[in-house]
C-alpha cells in the first residue's frame, strides 16, 4: 500500500533515573525549532543529566547544526570550518549563542557509523569543546561539501570543494569521528535487546 510515511525528527523520555534522552533522527529544515523545544522540555525536569542520540542520523541542514551546536558552546567558538584547501581562506563558523547550560550540565552524545555530515559537526564541536562524552563507534566520515557542475543540457558533475573540520583542525571525511568510549552492539545484543551503548551512557551520567 501507497502511503505518506511520517519519520519523526525528535523523540524525548525522561527516564525514572533522572536522565532525559533526546533521540535526535535528522537535521531538517525545522529541527533547530524542535530540538530547542525538547532543550526546553530538559530543563523543566530540573535534571542536569542529558543523552542527545545521534546514531543512525544522516545530517542534513549545515544551518541546523550551527544553531544546536550554539546553545552549548560559548558565543564566538568555533563549530566548523570549511577548508578550500590553500589557495581560499577558510569559512569558519562559529557559535552565534546564547548558551543555555552551565558546568552544572552532564552530557553524553551518541554516535555510530551511521552518524554522519551535521551529526558529526554537532557532535564533533561537543567533544572537542569538552562540553560532552561521545559513545559508541566511529562515526560514517562524510565531511565533504559538494557543489553540482552543469556540464551539457542533461549531464551535470558533482565536484567536491571543501572538507569540513571540527574545532581543532580534524577533517571529518578522512575517517570519521572516534568515540571517546568506544561501545559496539553485537549481534547478541540485538537479539536479546540489550542497548549497551545506552547503558554506557546511563552510567556516566550516574557516576
């Protein structure tokens, strides 16, 4: 059967351990809007213990991640740069503010290989700004901005221009992102629905 299929962009839970989970699906159009709703719905709870689950997000808006990374990094840091290589000053983007949490805040993102393009920005700019933990495995590694060449009437090229780097320098398409805790799900896991990703980051947060 035909039909529309809704994919959600973001799913909250306050779990009974005093930790808010926010599974964070894809960088729309809207997601900024969404995710800073979900930010407000965290801070209601009064708990300082936040999961942002970014595994199996493909990216998307560059704009989105700009906005998301900005309300945990302090105004005027660096979220990513676009390297032209050396012929073409990079394009340095940086958090526009305000900064919604303190110290007080206990983070853990997590990625997997199928965290890629904004979710590696956002989740980059968290490690390497020391705002957050990031669990789980090697993210996909898609950092590269493309701009389309038209070549005759019905041929076109797509040609890469620049590589997006993280805060401090590292290309995001080179390898990808390494967690800071490394946690892989096997196959036992899957079957017996065990989330030990999940179950890591429960017991940062409670340490």
């Amino acid at each position: 059967v035909r039909a529309n299929i809704e994919i959600p962009t973001i799913d909250t839970e306050f779990r009974s351990d005093n930790i808010f989970v926010i599974k964070f699906y894809s960088f729309s159009e809207n997601s900024a809007n969404l995710f800073r709703q979900a930010l407000d719905e965290f801070k209601r709870t009064r708990s300082n213990k936040l999961i942002i689950d970014l595994r199996g997000n493909p990216g998307g808006y560059l704009d989105s991640a700009i906005n998301i990374g900005s309300w945990f990094i302090d105004e005027g840091k660096v979220i990513v740069s676009e390297d032209f290589g050396p012929n073409k000053k990079p394009l340095v983007y940086r958090s526009r503010g305000p900064k919604l949490f303190d110290s007080n805040l206990k983070l853990v993102v997590l990625v997997d290989g199928g965290s890629a393009s904004a979710a590696e920005i956002l989740a980059g700019a968290i490690k390497e700004h020391k705002v957050g933990t990031l669990v789980g495995t090697r993210t996909f590694g898609k950092g590269s901005v493309q701009e389309l060449v038209s070549i005759t009437d019905d041929t076109s090229l797509k040609v890469t221009i620049a590589k997006w780097l993280t805060p401090n320098g590292t290309s995001i398409s080179e390898k990808g992102l390494d967690p800071d805790v490394e946690v892989k799900v096997t196959e036992k896991d899957l079957d017996k629905k065990i989330d030990p990703q999940m179950n890591k980051a429960v017991e940062i947060l409670n340490k």
